[in-house]
C-alpha cells in the first residue's frame, strides 16, 4: 500500500521525492560529493607528518649526501642513477691520469 502515503514505487527510475516533508530523497542532504571522510583525512595527516619528519631529516644533508642518497635508492630509474654516478664521480674518487704507453716506458707529457 505504498501509493496511499505517497512512497515509492518499484521500478519508478529512481528516488523521487515523497508528498510529505519528511523521509526520502532531499536537495542537499547527505555529505557533499568530493568531500573527504574519516579515513582519508586520517591518511593524508599520516603523509604531512611522514614528509615534514623527512624534511627536518634531511634539513642538513649536503648536496652531495642528497645525491648519494638518491643514488643508492632502489626505486630511482636507471637512467637517473647514471647522471647521479657521472655528477658525483669527480667528487668522490680523484681521476686516475690515463696513459696509453706500456708498461716500462716512460711518460711523454
């Protein structure tokens, strides 16, 4: 007996609003699409804090340490670790003078 007080129907497509003021589907009722809920301004306060706790870490990390860092990082890209190698090489081990003479014979130059 849904039709007697204004109810709803089966198959009608979707909520309609009902004849009284009171239970059904309401303009503006519920949470507002795109706002977030108790777990996910619970995570995102996770990730400020883990970042702003990463930063004072690093605050005083030379640049070089920072590209060691990143170099030595698993989940940095191959490519990237290879321009962190070629920038870092000179300041970390002296260059060996190359030499294309034999062994025994002297240097020219």
């Amino acid at each position: 007996m849904a039709g007697q007080h204004g109810g709803f129907r089966k198959g009608a497509g979707g909520p309609k609003k009902m004849a009284g003021k009171h239970g059904g589907f309401r303009e503006g009722a519920g949470r507002p699409k795109g706002s977030r809920n108790r777990a996910t301004i619970a995570r995102e306060a996770r990730q400020r804090e883990a970042l702003a706790a990463a930063r004072a870490e690093n605050a005083n990390l030379m640049p070089i340490d920072y590209l060691l860092q990143a170099l030595r990082d698993p989940t940095t890209s191959p490519g990237r670790r290879a321009n962190i190698a070629k920038f870092v090489a000179p300041y970390l081990e002296y260059r060996m003078r190359v030499s294309r003479s034999r062994p025994g014979e002297p240097n020219k130059g």
